[in-house]
C-alpha cells in the first residue's frame, strides 16, 4: 500500500531526511511524515500511498476539485474560481493566440476547459479519475483517462498546462518526458504548484493546507521546481502569481487549527503572504512557464 523514495527525483540525493509531520485532514486523519533532499531542498511525502492505492485518498465530498457542496469554502472557492480562470487566460493568451491546441493534463470536471474553448482554443484534457472524468465528459467535453490515448489520438499542442496537477504525479521525470512529447515544436508547459518558501507556508508550517498529505506526493520551492524542468531539457520563460491561492490556503489552515474567526483571520493572512510575495517573489502558489527546446 505504501512506498518509500530512497533517491531525489531531482538531484538523484540519496539524504533524504524527515522535517515535518503532517495530518491528513481530508480523507484518512492519518498522519504522513515529508522528507527533505539534503541537496535541492524539494520535500517528498515518505513513505506515501503507491499508484493502486491512492485513489482512496480522494474519496470525500470536500474535495472541492470535483465537488461543490453548497458550503461556505465551496461557494468562496468558485468565487475565486471565476477570477482565476480569467487570470490564467489572459497568462495563456499572450504565449498562445486563439486556436491554438491546448492540453490541460490533469483537467478535474473541466472549468479551465470549458473556458479556454469560449475563448476560441482547441482544447483536450486528461483526468484519471472517473468522478472528474465523467463529469466532464458530460460537458461535452474532449477528455483521455491518460497520456497514451493522447498520444494516440491527437497532433501536438502548443501549451500544455498542469494546474496545480505536478505534485501529484507519482513519476515526475517520466510525465514530463511524456508531455514533452506531446508539445508542438517551441510549445510551451505551464505549470502551477504550491510554494513552500511563501510566507504562508512558514506561518503554518505542519498545519499548511498546500502540504495536503498523502495526495501531495511531492512539495516545490521556486528553486527545484526550474532544476526539475531545466533537466528535462525545458526552458524556463517567466513566472507568475496566483495572488487568491494565499487567502484560499490560509483559510483551509485556518481550519485545520481549528482557529475562531478563520475567515477574518485567512484574509490577515492572506494579505500578509501576497506582501511578502510582492517583496521576495515567494507567493503562495506560482505558475511558471517553460518552452521545449
């Protein structure tokens, strides 16, 4: 059911040492201890759930990347939802006219396709699970339960996107070896993760909801996420912030200390990451865009 990873997907360190113990407040309330490389500093869920086993992890009606309860922190997060999904087309738009092909790997129930198709893109996505797989299709929607029907299927994509997707790939080298494949030639590869050097991450250090234990297999900084790129052969262009992802997170945080006025308290918080972003480029969350060489 578990498995543990001796050697950095990254650098190839062997030191990988246990810096955190972390809840999985979600699903299992089980609690999951991260590792650190020694030598690129990318954190790594050790031991974690292997590619059979993970599903379970999923498996709850507040996972709000399938699911809209009704709840408060459903009806904020599609409120920001809206506003995001604008964001990342204006960011796309200017690497990528209208009509280009588009590939968003790991496309959930399908908002960001639905939008970028209104916006006049040809797009196709990719979800292994079968509760975002059916929703979306059922949105008429061109959607693979993985890469090889792709590959199949379809002619190159001059962008593909991996919306906060990468940390939970299991083999990161391979998947991005696969959607190199898939790009078109100078296509472009956006990818947005969670930062752990933002303020926020260090705030609530083991209570940071972006941890999000066992399903976040692997946790990024600004530094390894390049190098992991950079070593299969992809060419780092520009980054971005995703500003609502530090009032988002510090509320889910807020929740799990079980804090009073969580909600004033997350837009504190909120507001004192995206500060701190705007002096060290350290935000919450971050979308970088790389190029096939």
């Amino acid at each position: 059911m578990y498995e543990r990873i001796d050697e950095c997907p990254i650098c190839s360190n062997t030191d990988l040492r246990n810096s955190v113990i972390c809840k999985d407040h979600l699903v299992s309330q089980q609690s999951f201890a991260i590792s650190t490389c020694t030598s690129c500093g990318l954190l790594i869920t050790n031991p974690r759930p292997n590619k059979e086993t993970i599903s379970q992890f999923y498996d709850s009606s507040n996972y709000l990347s399938h699911n809209s309860d009704g709840s408060l922190m459903s009806r904020l997060y599609s409120l920001a939802q809206r506003y995001t999904l604008w964001y990342k087309f204006r960011l796309i738009k200017k690497i990528a006219k209208p009509g280009s092909r588009l590939l968003d790997y790991g496309c959930g129930v399908g908002q960001f396709m639905q939008y970028m198709e209104s916006n006049k893109y040809q797009v196709r996505g990719v979800e292994p699970s079968e509760v975002g797989l059916s929703k979306a299709m059922s949105k008429q929607l061109s959607v693979y339960r993985n890469l090889a029907s792709v590959k199949e299927a379809e002619a190159k994509f001059e962008v593909i996107t991996l919306w906060h997707v990468l940390e939970h790939v299991h083999e990161l080298n391979v998947t991005i070896k696969q959607l190199k494949k898939l790009l078109s030639k100078s296509g472009y590869l956006v990818v947005a993760v969670p930062n752990t050097k933002s303020w926020d991450a260090q705030h609530y250090k083991e209570n940071w909801a972006a941890y999000d234990v066992p399903r976040h297999l692997f946790h990024f900084d600004d530094e390894n996420i390049k190098m992991l790129l950079k070593s299969n052969r992809l060419s780092f262009v520009k980054k971005a912030p995703l500003y609502l992802d530090s009032f988002y997170i510090s509320l889910l945080s807020e929740t799990h200390v079980n804090s009073s006025n969580k909600i004033l308290k997350s837009i504190i918080n909120g507001c004192k990451s995206n500060i701190y972003g705007a002096r060290t480029s350290q935000y919450s969350s971050m979308i970088y865009i790389f190029q096939k060489k």
